[in-house]
C-alpha cells in the first residue's frame, strides 16, 4: 500500500559515467534513441511494466536517489539486459523537475519519446502532508521535467481515487463530476491528475487502474492492500470454525480490483496506439463483485467459512444522514468498531469504502484493447493463486521468531509449572526471544534442569521454587520477584493439575475437588492479583491462562478440572472487562490434550491424538504475538454452539464417549467390550480430536 518516500527510489538497470563529484551522467552512446523515462519503476506496477517496455528494444531511462545506485546491478541481472539498455537518472520525487540536473535534461532532451509518471503514495492512512508532496507535487515537478525533455507524449498513472465517493457510473471523460473528496488520499490524486489535465503542455494520457493486487498466474505482490485486508480475519476464522460452518457478514458496494499483470499488458498496449492523447482510460474489471462476494471468494481460496447471509446495509439507508452520522461520532460506537476491527486486524479507513458507491465505465479501454487477448480475468480463477502468494510471502506472521522478540525482548516473562511439560516448553521459548524468563515449580530439580537448556541456548533465567496450591508460597513468590525484577509483564500460569474420575467415583472424594480448586483456580488468582496492580500503574501486561478444551466441550471425567479451569476463566472475562481501557490484557487458552507428564498416569491417552508440548508453547507464542482474548480449536468454539442450540444431542454424544472410554480400575474387565467398539472409538476420536476422555 506504501511506496518508499517518494516511491521511486530504488534503482534499476543502466549505464552511466561518473564526475569528479559522484554525480553520474548519462552516457549518449547508448543503442536505442527514443526511449522511455519511468518514475516510481520500483514501485508494484513499474517493477512489471520496465520488463515489458524492455521488450520493444529501447532504452529505459529510471529515476533514482543516488543512494540507490549500487542496487542497479542486481534488478540488472535479474532483467538480464545490457548495461546500456536500462539508465539510472539521479532525482528526487520533491524537487523541481524531479531534482534532475539542467546537464541530464540536456542530454535527454529528443532522446525520450513516453515519460510514465507512476510515482505516488499509495496509503490512506498518511498524513496530508505527505500526500500533498508526493501526489501532487511530485506530479508537478514530472511534467515540468517531462517538458523540458521535450517529451512526446506523458503518461499520467492515476487512480479510480479520482472519483472520489461519486454515486453511480463514472465514465472515463469525467472529472470535476468526483465527489466526497474529503480523504486526503482521494483528493491528492484528484488533484495530481488535475495538474496534468490542466498544466501539461505536452500530449498527454491517463490511466486509471482499480485495486490493483498480485499477478494472476504467480500471485506476486509487495504489499497489503485491498482485499488483503480482509485475509488475516479469514485465516482467524478458518483456525476458529469448520470450514463448513456458516457466517454472517456484510454485502456492501463494488470494489473494482484487478491484478497487476493486466494493468500493465493494458497500459502498454495503449500507451503505443495513435491517435489516443488527451484521452483517459479506465483499467478496470467491467464486472466488478460486492464486497461480500469479495470475501466469500478469498474465503473459498483460503479454505476458511463463507458467509451464507450477507447483510445489505444499504437498508439502513432510510435513516436520515444526521441520524446515521450521529451514531457514528458517538464515543460508544467509535470504541466498539475500534476494538472489532482491532481484533480483525483491518485498519478503521477501509469503513468508509466498505459501501463504495462507484461503477467506473470502461468503454474506451474495451475499444482500445478489442482484438488482443487483454482482458480482466475473473476473480474466482486466480484467487487461489493470490491467497497462496499472500500466506507464503505477505502474512504477517511468518517471521515468529522476529515479531516475538520484538514482544518480549528485556520483559520480564514468568512461567509457572516450569518443570517440565508445556511451561518448560513455553520457557525455552520466551528465553530464546530475548525475554526476562521467571520459571517456578514444586521441583527444585526441574527448575534446574529448565534452567540449565535456557542458558545453554543462550538466555537469561531465574528459578524459584514455589507450590501454588499454599497462598503463602503464592504470596511469596509475588513479593520476591517485584524485589528481584521491579515487575511482570507477561504472567503465563500454566501450572495445573487434572483428575480423570467420574462423579460417581468422587462420592467419598471432595478433597479431589479442593485439591484441584486450589492449584488450579486460587494459586492462579492470587499471582493476578498480585502482580496486576504494577501492571495496571504501568498501563501494560499480559495474562495467559493455560486452560482447557474440556471448558468448552464438558466432557466427562473431568468435572473437577474443568470447574476449576472454567472459575479462573470467568475471573479473566470479568477482570477483562474492567481493565480493557487499562492496557492490560488477558489471554486463555484452551488446551487440546497435550502429552505432558500430567497425563502419564492415565494410560488411556496412550493412543489418543495430542500435541507436544512445543506445539503447546507455541500457541503461547501464538497468545503473545496476537494478544486475542482466547485461542481455542474449532471444535471448542462448535462445541459451544452446539450445546446452545442442541443441548440435549450434544449431551447424548458426550455420554456415548463416556461409556467407550471406561475408569482405570474398570479396564480390564471391559477389555473385551472396548475391542468390540474399536471402530466407533476411533470414529468419535476423529470427529473429537483433542478432548480429553
């Protein structure tokens, strides 16, 4: 979405020679005497276009910061062209005549025949300032130069942004028609084509590209924009609900994307037609999707759920404007919509184009391009190939290791149940990303050993023994590490213990439930309470519970766990909403079975499906990276939905397992009748994977 500064700055292949002061100059003896001259030729459309112009054997003159330079070489033998075919020219984007030199417009003069101007900054979230320089002055100082040079034609790439928020069908002989122009993106670009259409002495013709994303055969792009902002909700969803599963969305207006490689085979083909100056053309899909088609179709693409029910807001439309608007400013509202699209991780500016009212004719390209193979391919036949690009090369999370080092780099992380299983995991992990690491457990000797692999690869550790299940140990620790380490800013509690027992088993058991109640929920609470207040003076900390996919599932067995996981969940959502304005926040995790010594003793599990405990830890990493409010399998989140509206067959399936999974000391008697039902236990093991039996 944002070219560099002046968005032309890296380099490109050429042939210069060198004064006395660095200044390169060009060289006349170059094979080919009508040239092209390119401005932002490194930007996403001129990184396609250069190749394509090069193939019609002239030579490509490119503006570039004289830092940039040395880089020419390589995009040299990447294009594998001759030194003399691609030049670098020395300018900068916001200086008169593109700060190049009165000597390097004397040499280019009669040697360039189409100047493209594709400089600009594409970003609707930059300051006004920053557009203003690069969008209109830029334009400015590239017609003057383009003058100069004594140019046979400019090529202006402009924007569908000219339109503004125009409602209804704009032609591509319109301009002063662009309404709403109040985005500052939306009306530098207006304003840059303007300069052209107005100030130009020069023939001149313009061009008008809708969205423009990735190639439809390679998927090749270099930023986040458009439907891209769209692709990391649907990749939380895909991890959230079966891809089967059903969703409720929005319909909204026709966002015209189309991809790159047909912008610049269309922009080639007409930029060298006669007789089309002073002409402007659209280069746009003349069938453009809703915006809910969009999605559905990135959703299919991705293999995330498709929203089965698009809602129209345009049937919001009867509400009077002040009405609408009012609602819109109210301080409520605003923090409500902020925090949704914080989680959906989709900036607040694309609200405003979520309706986008335009449909932009295309006649003039369609009668220009008649006759070749040029045409905008239909979105659902490359979407996967975008989809494939975006989450091989664009996805933020890629780079783990870099994003989480920049989480916990110097924080003081502390891990309870350290010893072993998914908090020694989680340790390792927070260590290794240059994190403060705080580890604790009951076992002196498994701290120990903890510590010992967090030194070796290279990090910083402290050990404390401490048995959470004792206030006083809690307490303790809380007072020893604000001492040591002056604060917490990222507590995990992980340490839990779990009991496999039927209800019917635990008549005469109720220290079970106290048991597992003060480990699980109490030792848990009293190190929030005791580490929030810090977090809260400071305005910052996370909390990450290790809990249960069985909070989600209610299976059966586990009564005591999961009450005292789901207590400590309930403390987090309460605590959560206090604190949400605070800058602290709270993170549960909702476990599948995980094969850590605490379910050793149970050898039931000794077959069923479960994650290590590095597969655990890095859902922790997961936690810290994103900072969700919860991180939990599909099945959890379907299980939820289920037991909301069938209570009663979601029950009825949770009692078949129960019988095919039997008590420990009931095994051996039921040996025979557990191999009988094999086949249905491993069916339900499939449709449940994860839960704990």
């Amino acid at each position: 979405m944002i070219l560099s500064p002046c968005g032309l700055c890296a380099p490109r292949y050429w042939d210069a020679q060198a004064t006395e002061s660095g200044v390169y100059r060009i060289n006349k003896n170059l094979e080919g005497n009508m040239g092209y001259f390119i401005t932002g030729s490194t930007g996403f459309i001129g990184r396609f276009l250069v190749p394509q112009l090069l193939q019609r054997g002239a030579t490509v003159y490119l503006l570039v910061r004289e830092a940039s330079l040395p880089r020419l070489d390589k995009l040299r033998q990447q294009w594998q062209v001759k030194p003399s075919r691609v030049v670098g020219v020395v300018g900068d984007l916001s200086e008169p005549n593109l700060g190049v030199s009165d000597q390097d417009i004397a040499m280019l003069r009669g040697t360039v025949k189409h100047f493209f101007h594709l400089a600009a900054l594409y970003d609707l979230n930059a300051s006004e300032e920053e557009l203003e320089i690069a969008n209109v002055e830029g334009t400015r100082h590239a017609v003057a130069l383009a003058e100069a040079m004594g140019v046979k034609c400019f090529h202006h790439i402009s924007s569908i942004a000219v339109a503004g928020l125009y409602p209804g069908v704009f032609r591509e002989d319109m301009f002063e028609e662009a309404t709403n122009l109040k985005n500052a993106y939306l009306r530098t670009k207006h304003d840059s084509e303007r300069i052209v259409r107005q100030n130009c002495k020069v023939p001149w013709r313009i061009y008008r590209p809708g969205i423009v994303i990735g190639h439809s055969q390679t998927g090749e792009m270099d930023r986040v924009n458009g439907p891209y902002l769209f692709f990391k909700s649907l990749q939380k969803l895909r991890k959230t609900l079966p891809q089967w599963m059903p969703t409720i969305g929005i319909e909204g207006g026709r966002p015209n994307i189309v991809p790159v490689d047909f912008v610049v085979s269309a922009l080639d083909h007409i930029a060298h037609l006669p007789g089309e100056d002073r002409k402007c053309f659209h280069l746009t899909d003349p069938d453009p999707y809703r915006v809910g088609e969009v999605i559905n179709i990135f959703a299919e693409a991705g293999h995330a759920p498709r929203m089965a029910l698009r809602f129209d807001t345009r049937m919001l439309g009867f509400i009077p404007p002040l009405v609408r608007e009012t609602v819109r400013r109210n301080p409520l509202v605003q923090r409500l919509t902020g925090a949704i699209l914080d989680d959906l991780e989709i900036p607040r500016s694309v609200l405003d184009f979520v309706n986008y009212p335009t449909r932009f004719d295309c006649r003039e390209t369609e009668r220009c391009l008649k006759g070749t193979s040029i045409k905008v391919p239909r979105l659902p036949d490359y979407a996967p190939v975008i989809w494939d690009y975006w989450e091989r090369h664009l996805d933020p999370e890629l780079d783990q290791e870099q994003i989480l080092r920049t989480r916990v780099e110097n924080k003081v992380c502390l891990v309870t149940g350290a010893s072993s299983g998914i908090g020694k995991a989680t340790a390792v992990k927070l260590a290794e990303a240059g994190a403060i690491v705080i580890i604790c457990a009951r076992s002196q000797a498994g701290l120990d050993a903890t510590l010992s692999e967090i030194r070796q690869k290279g990090g910083q550790g402290y050990a404390y023994t401490c048995d959470l299940s004792l206030a006083e140990d809690c307490d303790r620790l809380v007072q020893q590490v604000l001492q040591d380490h002056g604060r917490c800013d990222i507590l995990v509690n992980n340490a839990g213990r779990s009991i496999r027992r039927s209800v019917a088993q635990s008549f005469e058991r109720f220290h079970d439930f106290e048991r597992t109640m003060q480990l699980n929920y109490f030792g848990a609470l009293r190190l929030i309470l005791g580490f929030a207040p810090s977090m809260l003076e400071r305005g910052s900390g996370q909390i990450i519970n290790i809990s249960t996919l069985g909070v989600l599932t209610s299976v059966p067995r586990f009564s005591g766990y999961v009450a005292s996981k789901a207590a400590l969940d309930a403390f987090s959502r309460c605590a959560a909403a206090e604190w949400s304005d605070k800058g602290v926040v709270f993170t549960t995790i909702n476990m599948p079975l995980v094969r850590t010594p605490m379910i050793q003793p149970s050898r039931v599990y000794d077959n069923l499906p479960a994650l290590t405990p590095e597969e655990a830890a890095d859902k922790v990493v997961q936690a810290i990276i994103q900072r969700p409010r919860r991180i939990a399998p599909p099945l959890g989140v379907f299980a939820q939905i289920a037991q909301a509206l069938a209570p009663r067959l979601t029950e009825m399936v949770l009692n078949t397992g129960y019988k095919m999974f039997p008590e420990e000391d009931e095994k051996s008697e039921k040996a025979a009748r557990e191999q009988e039902g094999e086949s249905e236990k491993m069916m339900l093991l499939a449709l449940m994977r994860g839960v704990h039996w």
